[in-house]
C-alpha cells in the first residue's frame, strides 16, 4: 500500500498546481496529502483513500460530463458512481452523457486520473454530490495523481461556484 504524507497546511508549495495556486491566492486553509501513485491501480480514487487511510465516501472524484453538449462537471464520492439523468437536472439540462476524455482534459488544463474541481483552465458548471456536506473536510484531486487536498465542503462549493445535489449512486 502506498503511504500517504501530508504537506502544508493551507499552503501551496513553489510550481504548485493551478488547484492549489487559486486556493493559496484566495487564503482557503486546505491540506495537502501526496501519495505514491500506483500506474496499474484499478481506481485513483479508491487507492487514494487506501493511501490515505480514510474512508471512500469522504474521497471525492470530479468527472466532466457534457450536458446538452455544454461540458459540466460532476465531484461525487470514489465508492459510488456519477448519476448523469441527476446532474443534467441539477443544471437545468435534459441529456448528459461522459465527455471526450481529450475535451476534458484540454478544457480543464489536467489529466485524466488528476482533474481537479479547483483551479480548471476554464471555469466549469459544477455540482457537488450533497453527501459531501456530511463531513468537515473532504479530499479532491490537487490537479495531479498521487496529490490530494483535504478541505472544507464549504469553501470547495465557494471555490467552484457548485451547487450540491444528489447526483452520487452507490455502486
């Protein structure tokens, strides 16, 4: 199992991410958790929480969906699965469906397995599953595998302008 160490509090290390770079500039305490990324893991979320020694449903996932083809983005618990005819509601839409891997990358500015709610290139319509607000922090993509943010859900939705909904099914 991969071990997990912590960085800085509420700080972003020199050529942080573009995540931790707009968290940093806007003084949002976060933590920082790096982890040695295995390349064959089945689920970067799944083996994020193992690394990290916490449960599944307070490591969040974010996932770009196109939504009556405008790109939206999805941040719902590793254990679970994205709920499409949910998060085309909570956005006003009618159809939504995965988006091209190459489009979420490129609109996004990160890779898969490594995209972050915080910090895209290009600022998303995004939905937080509202699970998210059960917990006082919970863990995101920090832009790159093997690198998480553990923050506050409150200061995740003011970060990404998210509305919460429940857009998260289990398994």
């Amino acid at each position: 199992m991969a071990k997990a160490k912590s960085g800085t509090k509420g700080k972003a290390s020199q050529g942080g991410t573009p995540a931790t770079v707009a968290l940093t500039r806007e003084g949002v305490a976060f933590t920082l958790h790096a982890y040695a990324h295995d390349p064959d893991a089945a689920s970067y979320g799944e083996e994020a929480a193992a690394a990290l020694g916490v449960t599944a449903d307070r490591v969040f996932k974010t996932l770009v969906a196109d939504v009556d083809g405008a790109l939206t983005v999805g941040v719902v618990p590793v254990a679970g699965k994205l709920d499409l005819k949910a998060l085309a509601a909570a956005v006003g839409g009618k159809r939504a469906a995965m988006a091209d891997p190459a489009a979420a990358e490129r609109t996004t500015g990160y890779v898969l397995g490594g995209i972050s709610p915080l910090g895209q290139k290009k600022r998303l319509a995004t939905v937080v599953d509202a699970s998210a607000l059960s917990h006082g922090t919970v863990f995101v993509s920090a832009g790159k595998r093997g690198l998480e943010i553990e923050i506050a859900p409150a200061d995740l939705l003011r970060m990404t302008a998210a509305k919460t909904a429940d857009i998260g099914r289990t398994s």
